[in-house]
C-alpha cells in the first residue's frame, strides 16, 4: 500500500488528484471544527468534557460517529455525512417500492443523475429536521443532560435559531459539493472519503483518554484493534465466485462469446448498511424513554420503565441480543432487496451465459439464490459479531464507552481503505501499460 502512494506522489496527474482530495479533507476539518453563529464555545466544551466522563451521548453515538465528533460542539458541518447517508438508504429502498423509481434505475446514467438530484433534495429536507431537533435539544438542555450550563448565547431569540439551522442545513449542503467534487477531479469516492475522515479525525483523542485511565487497558485495545483490522480485511475480500461461460453467437460478420468469466459474491454483501439500520431502531426506544421520562416521573409506565432497564443501555442482555437478531435479520433484508437472481439470470441468458451444469433460466436463478441465502448466512454473523465488540467491551471489561475499534469503524475504515487503494494501483496501471506501449 505504501509503494502504491509513493508511486503515485510520482506521478503528476495523481500526485494533483491526491493534493486536491487531501485539501479538500483539510476544509472539511476546518468546518467541523467551526462553531456556528449563537453557541457558547466555552460551555459547550465543559460540556463535552463532563459528558465523556459520564454516560451521555447514547442516543447520538451513530450521528456523532459520522460527524467526526462535530455534533456536539454544533458546529458548521455538525451534521456531517449522515443526513446524506440517511437519504441514499431511502432512496435504494423507495426503487425497490415505487415503480417510476425502478425504471430510472434501469434507464442507465440518466436514470442515476435524476435519483441522485432526488437524492439531494431528501438530504436537504432531512438536515433541516435534524438541525432543528438538535438545536432545540441544545435550548431545552437534553443535548447534555448531565450538565447544567447553557451551551447557546441567546436561546430565546427566534432569528439565532433559525440562522443556526440554516447554516447547520447550508453546511451539509458545502458536505456534499465536497464529496462530489472529490469524486470528479480526487481520488476515490467523495462521500466515503469524508465518511472516513470523519470516523478516523476521532481516533486520537479515544485512544488518548483510554491511555490517560489505563495504559494497560490501552495496549490490550491495540491489540485488539489490530486483530479486528486484520480479520475485517480478511471478510472483506472474501468471496465466492461462480464461474459463467458464454457460448459463441454471430453478429453480422464477427464472432462474440465463447470467454469464460465469473459472478463475484462477497461474504459480506450488505456492507456497513444493516449496522446502521439496526441501530438507528434501536435509538427509538431511547427517543421514546427521553420524551415520556418527565412525563412519567411522579406515576412511572411499567413499559417505559422495562425499556429503560433493558433497551437504552448497551450493557443489558435484551440488547445485546436484539442488537444481534436486527443485524442478521437486515443483512439478509438488504441483500434481497440489492440482488436479484432472477434478473442476474435473466441477463445471462439473454447475452447466451450459463453457468457450467445449470440450465439458464428459472435453474440459474435458484441455483443464484440457494448459493446467496448460505453465502449471507456468514457474512450476518461476522456483521453481528464485530458490532458486538465495543458493546462486549464496555459490558465486561469496563472499556470506555466511544470504544475506538467499534464495528462500524472498522468496517468504514477498511472498506474504504481498500477500494481506494484499488483505485490508485488501478490508475498507476493504466499510466504503467501507457509508457510500456510506447
């Protein structure tokens, strides 16, 4: 990896593309670290240091995980990538839904560009409610429960917060021009960049403050992180290729077909998205205990109080287990709605490819989904396992709660480490056969 970006520090064009995506990190650091108009910088930083020694930042940890930790200090982009997380995940499921949204998808490019503008118009709509339920939270005081100073300078001045939430709302539109301008003229895909800057600007300081409480806690962290680096590379790359042959056809004059190939399926097909599905439903329990907590305080509901006994912390058995059967249950949801073997048949069959002892057709199709089911079983347990890690931590060895090595760090991390990675040996290829040539 590391003779890869050498090499490409050497080559002018790439060495351009990496300097630009590398400056638009850097602008993107400096917005999450800029405070927006009407926020009391000093109390909010007493804040957030009494809430890392306490217990709060549950309900926000995902968010708070995609803003880099820019949440809560409200800053510019304290939103972060997550309302354009949250959007893309609406979409892909409305195409499986709607029918108009299905026949642009199979338009090709144009039906991509006008997803994608729908796209953008939902991330908009949804900063402008995650903006205004933070930054009410923030004036209420249950941003920070724990502490009692008032993190906003005037929180009775109607135009302060409309202004934060427009410019809240106006940073996450600057987030994605950022993303997409690292796509066209950086290196690697712009929104998983940022996702990864995000996940990683966090690091230093949770391996700093394990290592101020614990230098013994903090080397067994390492090695842990290390091992989870190394069996999350692992997965990642791991998958079943189910050989495809085409037979020769005539077009015209000229001879097509006849090549052998592949259908390559990884282990873990769904990727990070069912991590983040199962803990966005699991926040609403805390939602729902937060908002009737007062409401219930002189005569309690028996349910909100088993909720809040067994699905607000992490620490609790039902979580844990709930937890798990809602990531296995939204790989499995995922991945159905991602891969259709019946239309994966149908192409086949329909450029002449067969897989060797299958006929085409209705036999391919369930030959595809009998090998997808086995092959999603693994991948939900190893999805289910890793995400476990930091809740195991905090419950048994009494970790710190923003557990560095987190499973949907990790995963965000090498994930996109990898494919950039590719992306760079594949260009470096490309200008390396160029000179060969010539």
């Amino acid at each position: 990896m590391l003779t890869a970006f050498t090499r490409a520090f050497r080559t002018p064009d790439l060495r351009k593309k990496l300097l630009f995506t590398l400056g638009i990190i850097a602008l993107f650091r400096l917005g999450s670290v800029l405070p927006t108009p009407g926020v009391h910088t000093e109390n909010i930083r007493a804040c957030l240091t009494q809430a890392q020694a306490g217990s709060s930042g549950n309900l926000y940890g995902m968010v708070q995980l995609f803003s880099g930790g820019a949440l809560l200090k409200l800053s510019v982009f304290a939103l972060g990538i997550m309302p354009y997380i949250t959007a893309s995940i609406i979409l892909q499921l409305l195409v499986v839904v709607i029918p108009r949204l299905e026949a642009l998808k199979k338009e090709g490019q144009a039906g991509q560009t006008k997803i994608t503008q729908y796209t953008r118009y939902l991330t908009i709509g949804l900063a402008v409610l995650q903006s205004t339920a933070f930054i009410a939270l923030a004036r209420s005081g249950q941003l920070f429960p724990e502490c009692n100073q008032q993190v906003l300078l005037d929180p009775d001045n109607i135009f302060s917060i409309v202004t934060m939430v427009v410019i809240m709302t106006a940073g996450t539109s600057v987030i994605m021009w950022l993303g997409e301008l690292v796509t066209d003229r950086g290196v690697g895909n712009g929104m998983s960049i940022l996702i990864f800057t995000q996940v990683v600007a966090v690091f230093p300081s949770e391996l700093l403050n394990i290592y101020r409480v614990n230098p013994f806690t903090f080397a067994i962290v390492m090695v842990v992180g290390i091992f989870m680096i190394a069996a999350v590379v692992f997965v990642e790359q791991a998958q079943r290729r189910i050989p495809v042959q085409y037979a020769k056809r005539m077009v015209g004059r000229r001879m097509y077909g006849g090549t052998s190939t592949y259908i390559p399926l990884k282990v873990n097909q769904a990727g990070i998205i069912p991590v983040i599905f199962a803990s966005s439903l699991l926040y609403l329990p805390q939602l729902l205990v937060s908002l009737f907590a007062n409401a219930t305080a002189e005569n309690i509901n028996p349910v909100v109080e088993w909720i809040s006994q067994n699905l607000v912390t992490g620490d609790t058995p039902v979580y844990m287990i709930t937890f798990f059967l809602l990531i296995v249950f939204f790989t499995y949801f995922y991945v159905s709605i991602t891969f259709n073997p019946a239309e994966v048949a149908d192409n086949m069959k329909k450029y002449g490819g067969f897989i060797p002892g299958i006929r085409p057709g209705r036999p391919t199709a369930e030959y595809l989904n009998f090998v997808l089911t086995r092959l999603t079983a693994p991948g939900a347990l190893y999805l289910g396992l890793i995400s476990m890690v930091p809740i195991i931590a905090l419950a048994v060895a009494g970790a710190s709660q923003n557990f560095p090595f987190g499973g949907t760090s990790i995963l965000i991390m090498v994930g996109v480490g990898l494919d950039t990675v590719k992306q760079i040996e594949s260009q470096l290829q490309q200008r390396n056969y160029e000179g060969f040539l010539r």
